[in-house]
C-alpha cells in the first residue's frame, strides 16, 4: 500500500507573477506494508491464547505477534525529489538520488513476492521495502525526473 503525501516543511503560499507559473516539487511518496497485515497479528494473538496460559512462562508467545506489529509500523520506503529513505524495524538509511544509478526488479519466487531495488553507483544494492512493480509509476513521479515513468505517461 502506498501513499502520498507533503512533507510537513513545505508550507503553499499563493504567489503572484512569475514565479507563480513554477511548478511545485513533486510530492513524497511513501510506501508501506499493507494496512490488512494487522489481521494477521490479531490472529496469531488470538491463537497463541492457549499456548500462553500453558506454562509459567508461555505468555512469552505474545511477543511473537507485537514484534511483528512492529515490523509493519516501522518498516517503509520515502521518495521524494531529493533522496531514497528506508526504515526497517531497526534502523534505516537515506540515499540521495546521486547515489542511485538504476533499479534492478528481481521477480517472484515461491517463497518471496517480486522485490524492487536501487543499484547504487558504488555497486552495492539497496532493497526498497513495500514497493512492488505496480508502484513504479508512483515512484518515478515522486523521483521528480531522476527515473522514467515505465508506464511512458
């Protein structure tokens, strides 16, 4: 799932003249996990009910499922005209777009969904987390130019 938004230090003014025809910078991009990954956490707690109180220390099995809801809180890709940011679970990194050389799409397999990546110019890989093939579009629109529109829009 994916939205867009503003960055919240960007303030629109109206502007008379010429710079009033400037084009505003493209909106950020961010791209999250699915919103129904929640369900599954409410499931796996609603399971680990028995295992819980089995023993003494079974209640233990409740931090399977927030760790989880962790995950899908933090973890998200940002683009915007500027740079790639990443956040994960822990930890995150931000790349600037001169840094980015190209994207490289590894397809599906039976254990993973289709993963997008950016190629960076010192030859290592950065996986875009919650960005799919279909959100290329969404991705080269937040770039601000830096990558083409597959879609040829």
């Amino acid at each position: 799932m994916s939205t867009t938004e503003q960055r919240p230090d960007q303030e629109t003014h109206p502007v008379s003249g010429p710079a009033a025809q400037d084009p505003a910078p493209p909106p950020r991009a961010v791209f999250r996990p699915t919103r129904l990954s929640y369900l599954f956490v409410v499931a796996l707690a609603v399971v680990a009910v028995p295992f819980a109180f089995g023993a003494p220390w079974f209640w233990l099995f409740y931090l399977v499922p927030l760790a989880i809801a962790w995950w899908i809180a933090r973890t998200r890709t940002v683009v915007d005209s500027e740079a790639v940011a990443v956040r994960r679970a822990f930890g995150g990194r931000r790349v600037p777009w001169a840094e980015i050389s190209s994207l490289r799409l590894q397809p599906a397999t039976r254990s993973r969904g289709a993963r997008v990546s950016a190629v960076l110019t010192g030859g290592g890989e950065l996986l875009l987390p919650a960005v799919t093939v279909r959100d290329l579009s969404q991705l080269a629109a937040a770039s601000g130019g830096r990558l083409p529109d597959p879609a040829g829009e």
